[in-house]
C-alpha cells in the first residue's frame, strides 16, 4: 500500500477576478522508502503539490490518501497533527527563528504537538539526539547567524526529524547552498532514506535529483513524466570527489603563486 495517494488532485486558487488552476488532475503513488524528485518549471505547481502532500494545505477537488488515511473526512485539527506525527517538511529558506540556539529550533515542533506532554527533559534529550544524527552534535547552542548555510540547513532537518516522521518533504532544500553543503544535504538525505524514511523533494537542478530513485516531472499543474532514475549518483561519493578536486585546484593555485 503507497503511503502517499493522490488521485485527480486539482488546486485552484480564486483570486476574484481570475482563477489560477495550480493543479489540474494529479494522480501519483508512493511507496515506503522511495526517493522522490519533484522537477518542473517554476510556476508548474511543485510547491503546490508539496503543501497538499504535507497536509499545509487541502486540494480544491480529487482524493489524497495518507497512509490509508482519507485527509479530506478529518477536521483541520486532526489533519494537524497527522502532519506532526507522520511528516518533515525542509524549505529552501530553513526557516528557522533567528535569535535562538539549534538546540531551541529543534524543540520547537515538540512543544507545539497537541496533547503530546511530553516532559522538558525528554524534549531536549530528543533534540539533541536530532542534532547529533545530522552531525550538529557540536552546535547545540549555536544561533543561526553563528552557522553556515549548509548547516543551518541540517538544523532545519533536524527539526523536521525530531517528531521521527515516515516522510520527509523538502521543498528546493540546496536552492541556497553551494555545491559542497548541497552533496551533503543530498548525503545526509541519502542515509536517512536508507534508514526507511520515505522522501520526497523538490529540485531544478538536474544534479541534484540524480541523487532520487524516482524523477516525477510537473508542467502546467500535470504529471508530465515519472521514471525510474537511470544513473543514480552516490551523495557520498560525489562529496569525496569534490573535495579532491578542490584540493587538488588549491594546490595547483598555491604552486602558480
Ligand atoms: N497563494 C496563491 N494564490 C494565487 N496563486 C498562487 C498561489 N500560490 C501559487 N499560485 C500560482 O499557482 C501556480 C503554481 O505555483 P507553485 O508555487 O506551485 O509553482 P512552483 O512549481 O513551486 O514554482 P517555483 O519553481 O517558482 O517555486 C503559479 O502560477 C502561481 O502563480
Ligand atoms: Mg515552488
């Protein structure tokens, strides 16, 4: 059973005047453990798709079945925490609170889950078991002036982790990183997706969605194409290869000076 089904999703957003039809008839499944790219030209309805597959928004018409659940028979609340309980979201901007530690940020969903209680003690235990998974044991108490992008960027995963989802939804995760904090973005998405989460993410970059299983391509608020990934690229490996490739340009350029 696919943990994500849609089918003949369709948003429109009624601005009055005119109607933008974001969506106009999706029909997608996804599978536990798949690894998903969302690619399309700006503007074809990818964002879209990936608010309503996190449950931050409702389609205007068609039927979304999160794990065996129907989204539209429950209330706001419920679907509210079915997002807290079974999903991640990562956007490309982190969107994390300025002024307060990862440690802090990563607390953050816990403290928001309804009815959930769960004791101060508990909640920075978990935060930290968070951060210590995407490598930020170190940067606790750090603010988010005092990271990198790319780090700041696994503080936002670590948030999106800490209610240990099934799915993590990332919408252009590396659209602000360079290309070494985005292979390790990628690789840390490649281990979490080994370890069973299911993930899905939004990408322009070609490069990028290599590091999928699975390439679903979006034009004009349809399913364009959704193919297998060919020549699937180890995060990992490309990483290494990066760094020995810029040692190598460092070296060249301290030996010509
Ligand atoms: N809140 C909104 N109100 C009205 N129209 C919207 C709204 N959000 C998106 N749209 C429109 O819906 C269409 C799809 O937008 P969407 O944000 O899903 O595109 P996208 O594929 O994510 O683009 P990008 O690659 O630029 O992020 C666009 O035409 C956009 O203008
Ligand atoms: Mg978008």
């Amino acid at each position: 059973m696919p943990v994500i089904e849609m089918r003949g999703i369709e948003r429109h957003y009624d601005l009055g005047e005119v109607v933008v039809k974001a969506l106009n008839g999706v029909d997608v499944d996804i599978g536990e453990g798949e690894f998903v790219a969302v690619m399309g030209a700006s503007g074809s309805g990818k964002s879209t798709l990936m608010n309503i597959v996190g449950c931050l928004d409702r389609p205007t018409a068609g039927s979304y079945i999160l794990d065996g659940i129907d989204t539209a028979k429950i209330g706001t609340d419920d679907l509210a925490d079915i997002r807290n309980g079974k999903i991640g979201f990562v956007f490309q901007g982190f969107n994390l609170l300025p002024r307060t530690t990862a440690l802090e940020n990563v607390e953050l969903p816990m403290l928001y889950a309804r009815g959930g209680k769960i004791s101060p003690k508990l909640i920075g235990e978990r935060a930290r078991k968070a951060l210590e998974r995407v490598g930020l044991g170190g940067r606790l108490h750090h603010v988010p002036t005092q990271l990198s992008g790319g780090q700041q960027q696994r503080v936002a995963i670590a948030r999106a982790l800490v209610n240990e989802p099934a799915i993590l939804l990332a919408d252009e995760p590396t659209g602000n990183l360079d290309s070494e904090m985005s292979l390790e973005i990628m690789t840390l998405f490649q281990e979490l997706n080994e370890q069973g989460i299911t993930v899905v993410m939004v990408t322009h970059e070609p490069d990028i969605a290599s590091f999928a299983k699975r390439k679903v391509t979006v034009r004009d608020g349809l399913i364009l194409a959704d193919e297998p990934i060919a020549d699937r690229q180890d995060a990992k490996e490309a990483l290494a290869a990066w760094h020995a490739r810029h040692v190598r340009f460092l070296e060249k350029s301290e030996a010509t000076a």
